[in-house]
C-alpha cells in the first residue's frame, strides 16, 4: 500500500505538471519538507505592472501528511518597499486550499520585483514558494503643450501634445484618444495626427468640437505596448466666442478736463481690459469705467471706448462727441456741451479715423462667395509692413450677424520693415447658418489705430463652385527685359480643382506669344510668368481660366519702350522667314534625290561610250560633277547660315513668333523662351547628309577617271 507522503508527492508532481503546461512563466514550485505543506500553481497577472495598485495572484497550498489543517496562507513580495505588502493573512481548515486574491502594491522604481506565496500549516511547518517574476515599468508620460491649463480662448484651438517624451517603453499608438468633458474628440485621429519618433509621439491638430462660451476639460490619454495605461493629463478650456459690449458710453467737462465714463457686459470670462483714446490719438488702456482727459484743447473732440475681455474678444468701438466753444465765460461746465452715444451698430463698426503714413495695413485679397454651410469659409489677405521696424500684427477674423459672432479666429503675424505677408486661413462654418453674413477683419498693433476689414458673404446649401482670376503686377519692362506678370487662382473648395489657364499676347490682332497650362488649386494658388523676345510697341495680355463649365477672364495693356542706345526693331518681311526654315525640313530628301540623280547621270554617260572620245565622255562627266559639287556647296552655305533656326525648328519646337524672333535678332547663344538645348545637336543630320553627297560625288568622278 503507498505511503501518504508517496502520493502526496505524486500528486504535487501532477499539479506542478498541469501548471506548467496552463502557466509556464508563472508557475510556482515549492520545496517538499517531510511535514510542511506544499505550494504550487502560483501566478501573478499582470506580468508587467506600474505604480500604485493591484496586482492578482493565484496559488495552491496542500498539507502532504493530509493530517493537520493548514493555518496561514499569505505571500510577500521581496525587493518592495516592504517585506510584506499583502498585510492579511489567511485561515483557512482542511488539508487543501486553493488561494485566488489581490496584492496592493506601492511601487515606484522601475525594475525587477518578486512575489512569494508561503503556507504554513497548525504545526508551524512554513513552506515558500518558488517565487514569481514580475517588473514594474514606466507608464506612458503625457505632456500637453496647447492650450495651456486654464485658457481662455476665442476659437477652435490648436491641441499639441507628447506622448511618452521622457520615458524609453514604447507607446501603443492606436490607444491615444483626446475627450472633451469625458466624450472623444470629433476631430482628433491619430493617423493623421500624431508623427513618431524613437518610439515617441507629437500630435498635433485643431480641436472644433469645443462648445462655445462653456468650459471645456480636455483630457489625453494612452497606453504604452505592455499594456499599462498613462497618467493621463487633463486641462480645463475656457472657450469664450463672444465679445463683450459696451452698453452706454458719455463724455462731459469742466474746464479744459474732459471726463468719460462707461457700462459694459460680458458673457462668460469677464472684461479684462478697457482702451480709451481722443480723437485720432494712441488707445489709452485703463482697468476702470471712467478716464479723465486732462488739457484738452477748446475744440470738437470725439471721444472712443472699446472693451477686451479675457479671451482676447474685442467689442465693438463706442463714441462719444464733446463740443467746446470758442468764447471764454464759461460755466463750471466748461461751456461745452456733452453728447452721449450708443455703441455703434453692432454690425458696422465704427470708422477708424484717416490712417498716418508708415502703419501696418492689412488688405482683404479674396473669400469665398458664396459658401457652403457645414463648409470652411477660406480667405486670403495681405499684411504690410509699412514702417522701419520689424513687429507683429495681430490679427482678428469673424463672421457676425445682427452683431452676433458666430465664428472667429486669430493669428499673430511678424513682419520685417517693409515685408508684405500673404496669408490664407479658414472659418468652419455651422451646419445651421444659412444666407447673408458680414465678414470682419483686424489688424491690430501696440501704438497704432486697428483696422478692419469687411467683406459680405451668402452662406448656401449645397453652394455651386465657383472660380476666381486675378491678373496682376504686370511689369512691362523695356526692349530685351522680360515682361513679368502674377496670376492668382482661387475656388471655394477645399479639394484640389485642374484648373486650365490660356495666357496670350497681342499686338494688334496677332498673337505674339502664348501659353498653356493646367493648375491645380486648392483654394487658392498665386504663380508667376516672364516672357521674353517682345519688341517695342503697345500690347495687351489676355489670361483665361476654365474649370468644366465656368470660365473667367482677365486683361490688361502695357507698352514696351525702346531701350536706351539701341536702334529700332527692323520689320520683318512679309515672305515669313519660317517658310524658309520649314524647305530645310525636306532638305536630306531632296539631296537623296540629288545622289540618285548622279548615279543615273554617270551610268547613262558609260552607255554612250562609243558615240564620243573618251576625253569627251571625261570631259562630260566632270562637269556634271562639277555642277553637283556646286549645288552641294549652296546647300552647305545655306545650311550653315540657318544652321542655327534649323535645329531649334526641328528639336526646340518653337512657335511662329520665337523662330521670326530668332530671324530678326541672330542666335547669339541665348536660346529663346520654350527651345531645347543644343548641347547634344552640334552637327545636324542635314550637314551629315550633304558631306555624304559630296563625298560620293567626287568618289563617282576619281573613279571613272582613272578607268579611263
């Protein structure tokens, strides 16, 4: 009969196989003492873990005698920041036990760790289990770059952030996900997003789903490829979309003081600043509803105020007028008589007063209309930096009505003195607006009056497209300088459009110069042409754009001078010299012809050998090489007067206008506009040709000779 301890140890053995096979990295073996109790079938999930938390562990006890109960069931887990970070034990009554629980660790340097089971049975036999493998790892850093906690913001905003930047575990790209107030982002996609670099991400996009005039808490969060996830980090968005007001504005006196006082309203993140000035001078900021003028003049004065909240919204500009009189005895007043004014319609801002010289300015170069809605609203303008200093513009855009912004955004621009900036940027239209729409935009600068811009738009469903032309900065130039001119194109789509673009020369009623071309714009695109070889005289240039069914024009003359020193064009003849350059075309044909022609001429001579002497036949034959040799020779000098056109009608394929160019001017090694190089045509095939002519001509003539 087996012994207890025989099958005790056979079905240890058993277990300890069944484990293996189900947990191969995780099981757990125990020494066998005589009496101690056995541990086996451990596990740790998961085998990789971070930070505070839980860990689960799983192992079984049994009592080889089956005599005694075992007592105490508990593991620790060694190289922690305790011996025993479990703290609770278990009893448990019988010779068996199977002990499934969760282990809390507190873990905060990165490495290796072990979890050990032990069973201890009535007897105080203490058995310990082979101990568990586990590593503790990084988890994912997140580090949010844009917006900045506790922004207030005035449009959809740019959201860039790190993943993983100051940890070396790789990131699980496919876990990064942006939520707004615990709902996912309806813009973010980390495809599109997010670029990778050394097993780190940056994402980068613009977030739109942000509810305006309400805060926002954004939220990122990923895992790294072990499966743990980040500490994730959020940061709370004050989105702020609409612009304070100023509800009443008055401007009263007392002697040459002047005393302005105001009201106004914000919606959401509250005023943070008021601008007053007097007339035409520098905006005053003050934190204040009222500012007192000192020592102004005994003239009409208008007084404005506008207000800046915390989200950088500006309000509408409110004015007010103060009238002095020109005689003195005045009241404590002063005399003069105030005025109150509403802020001006909410629609039409107030006008700014005349702009000095040297100011930046800003230029509205084109905006869709009409547009879709749901659609972006793109535009284009132009910032000048007309001062002699480098700075920034400011610059603010919206969509209003009825005074109400829907819409807005802001850029900041840095120019150098004299720098001109063209910008495109777009507005993302709500589903819901629908017909006409004022749109706005500033420019605004430390020291200097803002200037805004407007431009009317009609918000449709389901807007036809439309295409635009733009023909500008002709500069004619003189006789042999370049013509050069700027196109722009624009659509009010998004998606790139072939767009056909015909520019042509007249002079008169003649087409001097032409091009084709096809275009793909998104949006908007701005290249740049220079046309060489126009002689002195008046022109006009013509440029066409055509997309499917749609077609746009634009034109404009200019005139070419003579240039200094230099003679007049001579006229071309009316016999175009390009007819002479298309016979050379023909010209190996015809010296075929002319070879065929002396092989015939010296075979038929040999037939009439007996009719003359033979110096006559000689005499003959010479001179009907004689005469091919002459024909030869007028052809070579041909040849090599228009050497030149011929190559360039044959390989550079130039048009009528650039060979009566090149007829009229010479080929000084410059080629025209459109020809191909030369570099690999330096003996054409016509010389090649005529050589061969001549050549077999004079072999024809010494060999007949000699024979005779």
């Amino acid at each position: 009969m087996a012994r207890p301890g025989a099958i005790s140890a056979f079905l240890l053995l058993f277990l300890l196989c069944l484990a293996q096979s189900a947990l191969a990295d995780v099981t757990v073996t125990a020494e066998v003492l005589n009496t101690a109790p056995a541990v086996s079938d451990g596990n740790v999930s998961p085998a990789n873990w971070a930070g505070s938390g839980s860990i689960a562990l799983g192992f079984k006890c049994t009592d080889p005698n089956g005599i005694s109960d075992l007592n105490i069931v508990h593991a620790a887990i060694t190289g922690a920041n305790s011996a025993d970070l479990n703290g609770v034990s278990y009893t448990v009554s019988g010779a068996y036990a199977i002990i499934s629980t969760d282990i809390n660790t507190y873990i905060s340097t990165k490495g290796t760790y072990y979890v050990t089971p032990f069973c201890i049975d009535d007897a105080n036999n203490v058995t310990a289990g082979t101990a568990i493998t586990g590593s503790y790892v990084d988890v994912v850093e997140i580090t949010i770059s844009l917006p900045a906690a506790d922004a207030n913001i005035n449009s959809s905003p740019a959201i860039v952030f790190d993943v993983n930047r100051n940890t070396s575990d790789d990131v699980n790209v496919a876990s990064i996900s942006v939520d707004l107030n615990g709902v996912s982002s309806p813009d973010f996609n980390y495809l599109a997003h997010c670029t990778e670099f050394n097993g780190h991400f940056h994402c980068s996009y613009t977030e739109t789903g942000m509810t305006a005039d309400a805060d926002t808490n954004l939220s990122v969060d990923a895992d790294n490829n072990t499966g743990q996830g980040a500490k994730q980090q959020s940061i709370l968005v004050h989105y702020d979309a609409t612009a304070p007001s100023i509800l009443a504005f008055t401007a009263s006196g007392s002697g040459s003081d002047v005393f302005a006082s105001w009201t106004a309203s914000d919606s959401f993140t509250g005023i943070e600043t008021y601008y007053v000035r007097e007339d035409s001078g520098s905006w005053i900021p003050t934190t204040d509803l009222n500012y007192t003028f000192s020592g102004s003049s005994s003239a009409d004065h208008t007084y404005y105020v506008k207000a800046r909240d915390y989200a950088d919204n500006n309000s509408l500009i409110s004015s007010a007028a103060y009238t002095a009189p020109t005689t003195g005895g005045e009241e404590e007043t002063g005399g003069r008589v105030p005025t109150t004014s509403s802020p001006s319609a909410p629609s039409t801002p107030e006008p700014e007063p005349p702009e000095p010289e040297g100011i930046f300015d800003i230029s509205i170069v084109r905006v869709d209309d009409p547009v879709e809605a749901g659609d972006r609203l793109d535009f284009t303008y132009l910032v000048q930096n007309g001062t002699n200093s480098n700075g920034n513009a400011y610059i603010r855009y919206w969509l209003e009505r009825n005074g109400v912004k829907l819409v807005s955004g802001s850029q900041t621009l840095y120019l150098l003195k004299g720098q001109e900036r063209l910008t495109s940027e777009n507005l993302l239209l709500l589903d819901e607006m629908l017909g006409a729409y004022d749109f706005y935009i500033t420019l605004a600068r430390a020291g200097q009056e803002s200037i805004t811009r407007h431009a009317e738009i009609e918000v449709m469903v389901g807007a036809p497209t439309e295409i635009d032309l733009n023909l500008h900065s002709l500069v004619p130039g003189k006789e042999q300088k370049p013509v050069s001119f700027e196109i722009d194109l624009s659509s009010n789509r998004d998606d790139a459009l072939p767009i056909l673009v015909e520019e042509k020369i007249y002079k008169g009623d003649t087409i001097v110069w032409e091009k084709k071309q096809t275009a793909i714009v998104s949006v908007f695109e701005r290249f740049s042409e220079e046309v060489y070889g126009l002689g002195p005289g008046d022109y006009r240039l013509v440029v066409y754009s055509t997309y499917e069914d749609l077609t746009k024009q634009d034109a404009e003359n200019f005139r070419i001078e003579i240039a200094a020193g230099l003679a007049p064009a001579i006229e071309f003849p009316a016999f175009p010299p390009y007819a002479v350059f298309a016979f050379f075309e023909i010209l190996p044909l015809l010296i075929l012809l002319l070879l065929i022609t002396a092989m015939l001429l010296w075979y038929k001579l040999r037939e009439y050998e007996s009719e003359s002497s033979g110096k006559s036949r000689k005499e003959k034959i010479a001179w009907a090489t004689i005469a091919i040799i002459a024909v030869t020779i007028l052809f070579l000098i041909l040849l090599y007067m228009n050497k030149d056109a011929i190559i360039l009608s044959k390989f550079g394929q130039l048009s009528e206008a650039e060979m009566a160019e090149l007829y009229a001017t010479g080929y000084s090694g410059q080629l025209p506009a459109g020809a191909a190089s030369l570099a690999s045509y330096s003996m054409p095939a016509e010389v090649v040709a005529v050589a061969a002519v001549l050549g077999a001509a004079l072999v024809f003539f010494l060999s007949f000779w000699r024979k005779r």
